[in-house]
C-alpha cells in the first residue's frame, strides 16, 4: 500500500464538500505560496508579507543587542574591579595578620629566651650556693676530725687550702 493509496481511502472517507473545501484552501495556500515567493524569495519563508516591519524589528533587535552587551560589559568592569578590591584588601588583611604574627612569635621569643637566661643565673646561682655549704661543712668536718684527734694540724691545714683553692 503506498502513500497514494492511503491518501485515496482517507478522502473517499470524507464527504464531497468536506473535500472540496481542503482542497480550495490548499489551492488558495499554493497561490499565496508562490506570489509571495516570487516577490519576496526565500526571506518569504522566513517572515512571510510582512517584510517592512521586519527590518524595523532587526534594527530593534541590534540597537537591544548592542545595549545589553554594552550592560555586560559594564556589569564585566565592575565585577572585575570589586573582585580586584576584595583581593586587595584580602591581601592587606593577610600581610596585617602575618606582621601580627611575626610580632607574637618574636614576643614570646623574647620571653622563653628572658625565662631560660633566668633559669640560667638560678642554677648557677644554686650551684655557687650549695658549693658554698659544702665548704663550709667540709671545713667543719675538718674541725670535728681535729677535735677528735682524728687528724693532725698539718691535715687539716691542707684541707683547708684545698678547700680555698676551690
């Protein structure tokens, strides 16, 4: 079965005047078809009889193309330059932290060195001090001995001088 003989049963279907008003308004589509596309050629196709308000609604849409993409690039510049502020501040902030930074860490330098220098002088403070006592108990361990007959003057005399020497 072709498409002719589809198109045959589906008009027999139908009743005469059914048909012969299709196919009038397919012979008035047919002569509007070709009038308008001898006149106006394949832009007929496009925009049909209506070809002056055509080139006004063209100019329309260029003049709005060119507006919009002046706004674009307006709204370009502007994002472009917040974006250019919002770094420079970022960096401006960055850097303050980092001198903020530098200034804490250098501080508490400062501080464990004072604190080490410190325990430093304790500690030897500490040790001239508990050498100190041990002298002082040596020396009175040497008197003892002498009382005692432990030992004799000329021990003791050296001990003493040892115990200066130190």
């Amino acid at each position: 079965m072709t498409a002719w003989d589809v198109l045959n049963n589906v008009v027999t279907g139908f009743p005469f005047v059914v048909t012969a008003f299709f196919l009038i308004i397919a012979l008035a589509a047919l002569v509007i078809f070709v009038v308008g596309f001898s006149r106006h050629g394949v832009d007929f196709l496009k925009h049909g009889f209506r070809q002056n308000n055509i080139t006004e609604l063209g100019e329309k849409i260029d003049s709005l193309r060119t507006e919009v993409k002046s706004e674009i690039d307006g709204l370009r510049t502007e994002v472009k330059s917040e974006i250019d502020g919002l770094r420079t501040g970022l960096k401006s902030e960055i850097n303050g932290l980092r001198t903020e930074l530098k200034g804490e860490i250098d501080g508490l330098r400062t501080e464990v060195r004072n604190e080490i220098d410190g325990l430093y002088t304790e500690l030897a403070t500490i040790k001239v001090n508990h050498f100190g006592h041990l002298k002082n108990f040596l020396t009175e361990l040497a008197s003892i001995l002498l009382d005692r007959k432990v030992i004799n003057n000329e021990n003791k005399a050296r001990l003493d001088n040892q115990l200066r020497d130190m």
